[in-house]
C-alpha cells in the first residue's frame, strides 16, 4: 500500500512551488484591484489650477514688518469648482500657511486676489522664496484639500 501511495502523489518541493506561485498571482490580482478602486475614488482628478503672471512674477509680496501679504492671480481650468485654498508661504527662515475657504472659484474662471487678506509675519518668515497654493473642493458639504493638485510658484517678487 505505500507503493500505491508514493506513487501518485505530488512531491513536496513541486507542491511548494504550485503554493508560492499561487499565492503571487493572487496578491497581484489584489493590489491591482485596491489601485483601480483609489482612481476611481479621486474626487480631485477634475481639478487643476494655474497662476498667472503679475509683472515678472506669479505671486507678489509686500513686506511690511509683521504685516506681509501676498498677491496673485489664479486660474481655475479644472471642471470643479474651487471652494478653498491653503496657501502655504514658504521663506528664508521659515513656512506659514494660510487658508481661504470662503471663496468660490468657478470652472474656467480667474481668482484675482489683491488686497491684503492673504498677510504672514515678515519678521517669522523672512524673504519669501515660493508660495504653494493647494485647492480645495467640497465633497459631501466637507472641504477636501487636492494636495497632488497644488502649484507652486517659485517666482515672486515684490509688488
């Protein structure tokens, strides 16, 4: 009877090697399936923001003690509406960030901000180097931020 036995059967080794092979195509299979369903879960694919020239620059600052602030023109060539921004200001010394989420910035529209709103502490931050602006979009009555969808503008000048 253990004729019969060894006989018929598969060996270790090759039943091993089916086990291994088996379990590789399945988590394959898997992890593509769970990267399928994050694309299709993107609420921020639609977005895409731009900055525009102000002079030689795309974002301007004005340097006035505490009381810095910056300026800039944004545009919205997404097919979302922007409901926010964080604003994130980068200098010599240090970062700040700021957000705006009242705003609403219709699809293919501009958003010219000139006025002080957007203000950091000059003595903190130093010279600013860049300013990062990442939009932000209601979903479900929630800001949600699109932080793969920011720019960043790494020319700025004095207003």
């Amino acid at each position: 009877m253990s004729k019969l036995l060894g006989k018929n059967a598969l060996s270790p080794l090759i039943a091993t090697i089916l086990l291994i092979a088996f379990a590789v195509a399945l988590g394959s299979v898997l992890v593509n399936l769970g990267t399928n369903i994050d694309l299709a879960r993107d609420k921020c694919k639609s977005v895409e923001i731009k900055l525009r020239n102000i002079g030689n620059s795309e974002v301007c600052y004005k340097n006035e003690g505490t009381n810095g602030y910056v300026n800039f023109i944004l545009d919205n060539n997404g097919k979302k509406i922007i409901n926010g921004l964080s604003i994130i200001i980068r200098g010599d010394k240090t970062s700040s960030i700021y957000d705006l989420n009242d705003i609403n910035i219709p699809e293919k529209s501009l958003f010219d901000k000139k006025d002080q709103e957007v203000a950091y502490d000059n003595s903190r931050i130093g010279i600013v180097k860049e300013v990062e602006f990442q939009p932000k979009i209601k979903v479900e009555n929630q800001l949600e931020t699109c932080s793969k969808k920011s720019v960043i503008s790494e020319k700025v000048g004095p207003c």
